[in-house]
C-alpha cells in the first residue's frame, strides 16, 4: 500500500501506459483522470460491493 499527498496536476505512472492524474476536489471528493488502455478494467469500489450479494464475499472486499 502506497499513501501519497499530491498537488493538482500531478500524476502516477502505473507501468508505462496508465496514468492517473490528480484534478483536484474538496477534503471529501477527489476529482481524478484514469488514462489507460481500453484492455485495462478500471472499476470503483462502490460497483465492487454492489456486484457482490454473498457477505461472506462482501468480507474479502479491501477497506481502506
């Protein structure tokens, strides 16, 4: 786990083709650009636990 403070405009570089850049946001919200190629399955948390109905399933899920 990497925990990073970042400025707007700043970026990661995942591997060589994906790049998150930070848009900036509110204490709460966080405004992000995810540019990776269409192969790459990018998909949030929230659809994550609502595409799993078992709670033991539910349970494995990381949380951060």
């Amino acid at each position: 786990m990497l925990r990073l403070t970042v400025s707007t405009e700043e970026y990661l570089m995942i591997g060589d083709n994906v790049k998150i850049v930070f848009l900036g946001g509110t204490k709460n919200h966080l405004r992000i650009m995810v540019d990776a190629p269409k192969d790459v399955n990018i998909v949030r948390s929230t659809v994550l636990e609502n595409r799993v109905t078992d709670p033991e399933e539910k349970a494995k899920l990381p949380k951060y």
